[in-house]
C-alpha cells in the first residue's frame, strides 16, 4: 500500500513538469471597432480597433468598409513598442517586450464622410479576419464591425434672442443684429446683472470683463455655435467716482528711459535734472517715462534730433489724476564733439548748480515820446551833451552867488545890513599904547574897503608851529558875511590877542634887527590879518 501511494505522488509531479515545458496558449481573445455612430455630412470619424486577451504577441487584420459614403484618408499604430506594416487594407502588429494582456487599442483608421448626404445616411466599416497570436499558437477572433449614420448638419446660428440688464439701462434696445451698448452706473455698482439667451439650442453663451472698475469698462457677451462660429456683443460701462474720492496729486515718474546713452545720476522719481553723454554719431534721441500712479492722466514722450554739438535739452512731463499737478523730468542730452584726431574738451554740467542769472543787454534803438525811434548811441550822445550844459550852468549861476553874496551890503542909515547886524567890523581888543579901533571911526559912515594884502616884509614871521595851529580853513580867504558870524567874531578876537601878545614878545625881542613894518597891526582891518596869515 506504501508502494502505492509513493508511485503516484511521482507521476503528478511528472505531469506537473511536463505542462510547465508546454507553450502557453491565447485564450480567451477577442476584437472591437468602435467610433462616433452620429457624424454630419463632410466630417471626419476616426475608429479604433481594440484587442483583448492574455499573452497576445501579434494582431493581423483587414479593413473593409463602405466606400459610397466614406472616404479613407489614414492610419495610426495605438500600441507602444510594436512594430506594424501593411499592405493595402491589410494590417500585420507585433510586439516581443510588450504583450497584451488585457483590453488595448492597436490600430486607427480615419474616415471622411462625404458631402450631400442626407441625414440618416447608414454608414459601416469593418476588420474581418482577425487574427492574434502568442508566438506560436494563433486564434482567429472573427470580425470587428461599426456602424453609424448622417446626422443633420450643425447649426452655425451664433446669435442672443435676449440680453437685459436688472441694474443699468443698455442703450440702444436689445435687437439680435446690434452688437454694441453703453450703460453708466453709479459707484455703488460694482457688475452688471445680465440676463440673456442664445437664439439655437446648441449655442453657448459666455460673459467676460464684468468686474467693474470707476472710470471706462468693457463687458462682452461672446455666443459660440454649434460649427464654432461666434459673435460678440459688447457693452461700454462707465462705472461712476466715489462722490467722497479726491484725485491723485501724484505726478512722480516710476520709469525715464533714454534710448540712447545712460542718464546721470541713476534715475529717481524725486530728481527732474539728468545728464546723458552720447556719441557725435547720434543722429536722434527719444525720452519716455511710465508714471508711477496708474491713474496719472498723461506722460509725455519726447524725440529730438541732434543737430548741434553739445547740450540738447529734452523733457517729459507727467500729469497727476487731478488734471492739474504736473512734474517735469529734464535731460540734458550732451552729444560730444566730433573726434578730429585732438580729444575734444568739454564743459560738465552739475545739476545741482544753480542757474546764471540771465544777462541784460542794451537794445540798439530807442523809442521816445515826440521824437520816434532812434539809435542808442544816438541817444547817449545828446544826453551826455545836456548833461555837460546842465554842469556848466550850475557852475555858473554858484560862481554868480559866490562872487556877490559875500559883499552884499546894506547903504541903509541905520549902519546895519539886511540881516539886521551892524555893518561895522567887530570891535578889536585894546592893546598897550595903541588906541581902540572905535576911537578912530568917525561920524561918517563906514564903507568896506577892498581887501588888500599886508606885504610879507612888513609882517612879522610866524613860527611854524604857530601857523600850523591855525586851522586850515581859517587860513583861506572868507567873506565879509562869513567874517560877521559869532564864531568869526570870537576866533577873530582870540586871534588878535595872540598875536598882539607875540607881536609884544617878539618885538622886543628883534627890535634892533627888524625894521618896524610899514603897517602897524592895530591899523590893519580883520581881513588883512586873515589875508597875511594865509600867505604866510
């Protein structure tokens, strides 16, 4: 019995063995053409031949179908790493590294379908003769058929047959073949609450552009067909300002941009004055600038040719949202002087140097009332000519007053001038041995006479220092009206007692070797003394 049961364990593990060594073989296989059943008239259906099964190494198949209503335009291999050919309509796939082993499209054809069919049209193709292989078996799975029909043809109707709005009013009224509006809203109103419809069932309708903003909107309605055809209907919103909103006063820029050399110092929205050294080549330059607030109403651009050695000035100017601030950037394009073979010189401009206070030059012709226009020089001339006669006129008139002012006396009886004071010199200080001045006046009356000039041998010499201490100003010749005035009177007086003391002094001292003067110096008038003490 033990004999038995080891004699059969071996011969199922024979058997065992033995299916192990057998090729494995496809089972269960089986083939599928399947495409869009419903097609218009002049479109194109593509089919797909998949295949299922386990271990399937090859496909080979042909293709039929019905050639009156489809046209065949091509081909295309569905499974990665397999390798096909094909000979007319007929197919040959296969792949060593990459058996199917499940559902797996491997082929695809395309179709036309041909135009003027009527809908409902049957259409039909197939792959007949199918046949899979694992390497060594084959399986023929039959055939794979697909069939379909005309459908009617698309609509290419694109149009709304509404569009209202519940929160503005669109102007002009709605009408299928006007494709632009315009509605105003207040600011409160932030979109648009828009109702429409397309015209063909198969349209689709979409919206864009319906985040308002204050200022200037653009909202569209795009309807798309059926065909893909499309029409847009557009609205201009004006979405109103915030009744509490205060403009932008910003007018700074954010961007300068110079096409042509580089802008010194580094640009800054806080600096207006730049310099650019170009080379004498540059034909032309063009300055443009981006504000810095994107509500700025306008930024300027300037171009300019350069025609001129040295500084050509440029500017852009930005206007804030106010309308009214403005700010303006200055670039002092400098193009450098021809190159000639010497390195040319040239003046630096600093921005931060202050502007030379503008020159005034003197205009060649002059317009004066009465007489016209006439040349400067002209008019120079005749006013120097009047001044030199003016001149010469006061000069003369105070030459007049000088020479009879001061002998202006007065013949009254009264012995007085017209001033009232007494035309009589001022009395003189009484010296030993010599009478007054006063004892000698007669009834008469008294007549000045000539001043005259006492004779240098008759008078006695002063000392330097003696005539230095007498002022300069009282050594010059003076009128008879400037001899009467108090302080005259005074000096007059001290001086008379000063020379009569060293007259005194003198006079014995050089009495045997000066002769006595001609003209003693009690008998001398207040003029003569002043006369010989400015000759001295």
């Amino acid at each position: 019995m033990k004999h038995y049961r080891t004699s059969f364990k071996t011969l199922v593990l024979v058997l065992a063995l033995l299916l192990a060594l057998l090729p494995q073989r496809a089972e269960a296989a089986s083939a599928a053409l399947s495409g869009n059943s419903a097609i218009q008239a002049g479109s194109t259906v593509t089919l797909k031949l998949s295949i299922s099964g386990s271990n399937i190494m090859g496909v080979e198949a042909t293709l039929d179908y019905d050639s009156s209503v489809l046209e065949y335009t091509n081909y295309d291999q569905q499974i990665n790493g397999w390798t096909m050919d094909s000979s007319g309509l007929k197919f040959i796939l296969y792949g060593v590294s990459n058996p199917i082993n499940s559902s797996t499209n491997v082929l695809s054809v395309t179709f036309r379908v041909k135009s003027g069919l009527e809908s409902g049209t049957a259409l039909s193709a197939s792959f007949r003769d199918i046949v899979v292989t694992d390497g060594d078996n084959e399986t023929n799975v039959g055939t794979a058929s697909w069939s379909g029909k005309v459908d009617a043809p698309l609509s290419s109707n694109c149009n709304l047959s509404s569009l209202s709005c519940s929160n503005a009013t669109l102007s002009p009224a709605f009408s299928s073949g006007t494709t632009y509006y315009t509605a105003t809203v207040p600011y409160a109103v932030e979109s648009l609450n828009l109702s429409y419809k397309t015209a063909d069932a198969a349209a689709r309708a979409t919206v864009s552009g319906n985040s308002l903003v204050v200022g200037a909107n653009t909202v569209t309605v795009t309807c798309t067909a059926a065909t893909g055809a499309k029409k847009t209907y557009t609205i201009s919103v004006t979405r109103q300002q915030d009744p509490n909103y205060k403009p932008s006063t910003d007018a700074m820029l954010k961007e300068l941009t110079l096409d042509v050399g580089s802008l010194s110092p580094k640009f800054s929205g806080a600096v207006t004055e730049y310099v650019a050294y170009v080379p004498y080549e540059t034909a032309s330059a063009t300055l443009s600038g981006v504000a810095r607030d994107e509500k700025a109403l306008n930024v300027t651009e300037s171009t300019m040719r350069l025609t001129k050695e040295g500084d050509n000035v440029m500017t852009v100017t930005c206007t804030a949202e106010d309308g009214t601030t403005a700010k303006t950037y200055t670039v002092h394009v400098y193009r450098m002087p021809k190159y000639e073979g010497i390195i040319p010189t040239m003046e630096i401009i600093d921005p931060d140097t202050p502007p030379e206070p503008p020159t005034y030059s003197i205009p060649m012709t002059l317009t004066l009332p009465l007489v016209g226009e006439m040349a400067t020089t002209t008019v120079a001339i005749i006013g120097a000519a009047l001044l030199v006669i003016i001149l010469l006129l006061i000069g003369f008139l105070l030459g007049r007053i000088g020479s009879g002012g001061g002998h202006d006396d007065d013949d009254d009886d009264d012995g007085n001038d017209d001033n009232g004071r007494d035309d009589d010199p001022p009395p003189q200080p009484p010296r030993p041995g010599h009478s007054t001045p006063q004892e000698k006046h007669t009834d008469a009356p008294q007549q000045h006479q000539p001043v005259r000039t006492a004779p240098q041998q008759h008078t006695a010499p002063v000392p330097p220092a003696q005539k230095a201490a007498v002022p300069a100003a009282q050594q010059e010749k003076v009128s008879d009206d400037t001899l009467t005035s108090p302080f005259v009177e005074d000096l007059s007086e001290k001086m008379q007692q000063e020379l009569a003391q060293r007259q005194a002094a003198e006079a014995a001292a050089s009495a045997a070797d000066k002769p006595e003067p001609d003209t003693p110096l009690d008998s001398m008038s207040l003029d003569e003394l002043l006369n010989d003490i400015h000759n001295m």
